[in-house]
C-alpha cells in the first residue's frame, strides 16, 4: 500500500464496524490495531466513509482534506491578525515551507489535522468572546483525538480568570456534557471498554516511529520511571508558568478562585478592534495576546515533555511555534549571535529540518530538544504579553459585551 492508504484504510476499517451496527468499542479495529480514539473521530470518519464511496476515493478525500488545509491557515491567520505579534513574513513559512505539514494533512490524511482546525475555531470564538461556544468546539477537538488536551491547562487557567471557580462550573460542564452525549452509544453497551480505549493514558508507544527520543536507549524509552519522570517535568513547567507567566495580577494565584468583582486587583481588560472595554462590575477580560499566549505555551510545554512525538505530531504545535517566538522578545539570549528575528527563522527551519529526517536519527532528536529548549528560554525571559492599559469608557457598551461573553 502507499502511504496514503496505510492509516486511511485503518481509519475506514475501524469505522466500517461502526456503521455495520458495532457499538462495543473494543470490536472496532483496523489494520494498524484497535481504535485508540474518542467517539467525536468516528462520527466525523464515518462521514468521510460515506463520502468517499466507502472509503474507496482517496482522491476525493485528498481533495477535502485540501480544503481543510485552506480552512486551517485561515482560522490561524485570524488568530495572527488579531494579535498583532507576528511580522506578515512569517506566514510564508507557516504555507509554503513545511513538506510534513503538507504530508500530514493531503498525503496522509490523519486526524490530528482535524482536531487542530476544530480546536483553531475554537481559539477564535474565545477571541470574540462567545466562551461557551468555544468550550463546545474545544471538547469537539478532544474527542476527535486527546492531543487537544494539552491545551487543557490553559484554558482552565483562562475560565477561572474570567469567571472565577463558580462561573467557570458551567463552562467545564458544557465540555464534559458533549463528551457524554458523543460517547453515549458506547457507553450504554461497554461503558469500560470505551473508557479504556479512547481515553488510553498509559499507551505505550512503539520507539522505531519515535522523534524525539531517539537519542535514549530503548529500555530506557519504555520505562515508566521515565514516564513519570517527564509527568513531574510538565505539571512543573505548568505550574511555574501559570504562577510567573501567565498570572499577571498583584493578587495571590488563589483569587483566581473568587468571583472576578470581589478581587482586589482587576485582570487587565480586552482589547477588542483597538478599543478597551472595563466595567468595575464585570471581569475585565484579558486581551487578544494574552489568551493566545497561555494556549499556545501550556500546548508547548506538554509537546516539551511528551512521552513520544511521531511525525504526524508536528501539526500540534507547528502553526503555533511563530507567535511563541514573536511574541515573548528577550535580550538573555544574547549568546546566540544573532537578531531576534533571525534566531526565530533559525529555529523554525531547524525544527523542521528534525522533523523531515526519517528515520529520526540520535542528532536529529537531540536537535529538536536543543531548538525546544531555546523556545521554552525565551518564553520564560521575554516579555509576555503586557497587559492593555485601562481605559474607562461609558458602561453602556461593556454590558453588552458581558452578557456576549456568557
């Protein structure tokens, strides 16, 4: 078979069982073994089964997963555009300077593309303030494929500074009620075998199709102490951020917990086509930058400690390394001898020079996490995103947009 066919012929067998009436979970399987993903990819591969005569026209699905790609650099360009960090340049390299991206998405037709587009629309609709939309097409993504969950932290970090612990409540719900719908036909006739399969987070991952391990010794790859390990390293790194980088208030942490009116130090309010909206009896919200920035760096961390990174992977957070390295500008890498804007192009054609090496090699690994490593520098030295100053305006026009925001 091509390379097309490998896991596409795996996605309409395990979906095959599905449309013949199988509901026990651990009945559907493909080639390539059994399905390992939550009930949101099967609803949409089943489409993709129907519409392609069974899974047969490769083409055809080639041809939508094209406009899946178009959709996806459009939904990250609005992103950009409303952050205002990133030089117009930088978006050559994120259409026309990556052959795995392009690989992943037209050749290979993966999921992981799907869930990163459903989750982009997701990043756009915080950005216009419709939260509970957002959370719908946030845990849409998650139950298309898990990776999405890396950006958990963040937004969780995110609802409880703008609605605190008990406006947040329904926002999770709303997330946690569409992951009981989806699986619901499921649940009723193996509620463990679905549980087991599709939210799998003790999978063990094969080395050979590794990235960015390949420099440890294969024992060493499988061992739990080293799961447990990087574990350890990523709720580390998401504390210290949340605690350093992404709280900007006076205030401890733990107001984050209180009803946003009763702190003492407002949020910074948003920024919304270049006018700022407060109102003194609602969360000031955070500004376009600042939402952005809290996603993409909790992703980024969890990329960092992940326990395997195969090459489909690198659609997780390509299109999200251009404004983690705009967007935080530091002096501390000075022993880099190069501009900022250069040691940011360098980093990218770098990174993903790594990934079109297959197989991985020792030096491509250890590349990778060398390029990781000076990402994850400048995100804690650079100057996150500044707050908008405050502006007060008439109330009028902020109620509005509070009750937008419910």
């Amino acid at each position: 078979p091509t390379d097309t066919e490998i896991d596409w012929k795996a996605y309409m067998e395990e979906v095959e069982g599905f449309a013949n009436g199988t509901l026990d979970y651990t009945q559907l399987k493909g080639d390539t073994g059994p399905l390992v993903y939550p009930a949101g990819f099967v609803y949409i591969f089943l489409g993709l089964y129907y519409a392609t005569d069974r899974g047969t026209d490769i083409r055809l699905a080639q041809y939508l997963f094209a406009g899946l790609y178009l959709l996806n650099l459009l939904l990250v360009f609005r992103i950009y555009c409303r952050t205002n960090k990133v030089p117009p340049y930088v978006f050559f390299f994120m259409c026309c300077a990556s052959y795995r991206i392009h690989s992943i998405f037209v050749l290979r037709l993966f999921n992981d593309p799907v869930a990163m587009a459903i989750l982009f629309l997701a990043i756009n609709l915080f950005l216009e303030e419709h939260w509970s939309w957002g959370c719908l097409l946030f845990s849409l993504a998650v139950s298309v494929k898990m990776n999405i969950l890396l950006f958990g932290p963040g937004l969780l970090f995110l609802l409880l500074q703008r609605f605190g612990l008990l406006g947040c409540i329904p926002k999770l719900c709303i997330c946690a009620l569409l992951q009981v719908v989806l699986g619901l036909p499921f649940l009723l006739v193996n509620p463990v075998g679905y549980l087991t399969r599709s939210f799998d987070l003790g999978r063990q991952f094969q080395f050979k199709w590794t990235v960015n391990w390949r420099f440890l010794p294969e024992e060493v790859f499988q061992n739990r102490a080293f799961h447990a390990i990087l574990l350890l390293a990523h709720l580390a790194g998401l504390g210290l951020f949340a605690l350093h980088r992404w709280h900007r208030s006076k205030e401890s942490i733990l107001a984050l917990l209180k009803d946003p009116a009763e702190r003492k130090h407002a949020s910074p309010p948003l920024t919304v086509n270049n006018i700022l909206w407060q109102d003194s009896c609602v969360c000031p919200l955070n500004g376009s930058p600042q939402i952005v920035f809290v996603l993409f760096s909790s992703n980024f961390l969890g990329v960092c400690c992940s326990r395997s990174l195969h090459y489909q992977f690198y659609v997780w957070y390509f299109h999200t390394l251009p404004y983690l390295l705009w967007c935080t500008p530091t002096t501390r890498l000075s022993f880099v001898p190069l501009t900022a804007a250069h040691r940011s192009v360098l980093l990218l054609g770098v990174i993903e020079l790594c990934w079109n090496t297959y197989p991985s090699t020792v030096c491509s690994s250890l590349s990778l996490h060398i390029c990781h490593g000076l990402v994850l520098l400048q995100l804690w030295y650079g100057t996150a995103p500044p707050p908008a100053p405050h502006t007060p305006l008439p109330s009028r026009r902020p109620a509005a947009i509070s009750k937008k925001a419910q």
